[in-house]
C-alpha cells in the first residue's frame, strides 16, 4: 500500500505561535489528502479534505483561517496551525485516498504551553 | 457523520478468534465497509474491506449479511499486538464525491494473554 510520512513526529510550541506539520506520500501521486485531528480517548475527526493546485474543503466548525493547508505538489500537503492555543493541543493525521483504499500518516503530536 | 454502530470495548483471549460486529443499517447499495484500526498514538492501519461477499486476507475475514446491515470483523488468532481500536467504516467507492472516511468511535479489542 501507499506510504505516508509526516514531520515533525512530535512538537512542542508556545501559545500564540504558528507551527507547521508536513504530510509526504512517498511512493504515490495523491491528488486528494485528508487532514484528522484526535483529542485523548475521542475518535479521529476530518477536518479537512486537501486538494493539488486547489482551496481545500474544511468540515463544518473548522476555522480555514486557522488551519492553513497547502497542497502545492502531488506528494506533499502540509498543515500549519496558526496562532496555537493549548486547546490546539492533539494529534494531528493526514491520509490519502488511491484507488480503492486510504492510508494514514503516522501522525503528529502537537502540544501547545 | 459516522454511520455506524460497534460496541465500546471487548476482551479476547491470546490465540482465540476475536469477532467485532458492526451495525450499518443505513448503508447504501453503492457503500462499502472498510476496517481499520489504530494501535496506542499510531496512524490507523487498513485491514480490510468488502461490498457484498465475504472477504479474507492476511490479516483478518470480513463477514457481510445478506441485507448489509451488519458485518463481523474476525482477527482468526488473536495476538497480544492486536489490542487496538477497531473502526468500522462505511463510504461510497472512490471517485465519487462526498467518499471521506468519517470514523466512529470504533471497538476497544483488548487481548489477555
């Protein structure tokens, strides 16, 4: 199946700063990427749907201007949360959709002081 | 929203089968039931997928009723590595619009040695 890294792992940021996290699909050309967001002990929610060359689409009660996403190349889709608040705090999931299936990144652990 | 309907948690003995159900009573003719899951901080992990017949892999079966309204997820030995949240997923083939993965909150599988 289709691999998908992301980076950083993990990152700890004060409030008030913007921190960025990269989704990379390394072996297959996603023109569709989906970013998730998992608080403790709660299931993943989609928050957005990532378009190549195009605005993503944002679920409903996502802040787009929040939640920057740039999906500039087939293999690359990145997320930047802006001005981060401690109840930013999560794990962020990115995933892509081939032809039959979706493949989930690693996740990032974003942490917010 | 998540379509459909999996028991909180369950316990399984190390080398028997563990069998998750999933109510979709809602599905759709053209819908698919994906399984995936996720192990502690992880990204989710694909199983398994079906339409209408049973399908089996390395991994697990996948029981679909005749009606589609329900479907057994089966882990034939259960390891220790297993313990995981299973979510069972239902969506449109890919290609059609409105095919994002929306997850429930899934199956707590714990494996007792």
């Amino acid at each position: 199946g289709a691999v998908v890294s992301q980076h950083p792992s993990w990152v700890i940021c004060k409030s008030g700063t913007s921190v960025k996290i990269e989704c990379r699909s390394l072996d297959f050309q996603a023109t569709t990427m989906f970013w998730y967001r998992q608080f403790p002990k709660q299931s993943l929610m989609l928050m957005a749907t990532s378009n190549e060359g195009s605005k993503a689409t944002y679920e409903q009660g996502v802040e787009k201007d929040k939640f920057l996403i740039n999906h500039a190349s087939l293999t690359l889709s990145t997320l930047t949360v802006t001005s981060a608040h401690p109840e930013d705090s999560s794990f962020y999931i990115c995933s892509l959709r081939t032809a039959y299936e979706q493949y989930f990144g690693p996740g990032t652990r974003l942490t917010v002081t | 929203d998540a379509k459909t309907t999996q028991p909180t948690s369950m316990d399984c003995a190390e080398g028997r089968a563990a069998n998750l159900p999933c109510n979709h009573s809602t599905i759709s003719g053209n819908e698919y039931v994906y399984w995936y899951r996720q192990i502690h901080s992880q990204g989710p992990q694909y199983i398994i997928h079906g339409l209408k017949n049973n399908e089996t892999n390395e991994m697990a079966s996948l029981i679909i009723t005749e009606d589609r309204k329900s479907s057994t997820l089966i882990l034939p030995h259960a390891t220790l590595r297993d313990t995981a949240v299973y979510y069972c997923i239902v969506r449109v083939a890919v290609g059609n619009t409105g095919n994002q993965f929306y997850f429930g909150t899934g199956t707590s599988l714990t494996v007792i040695p």
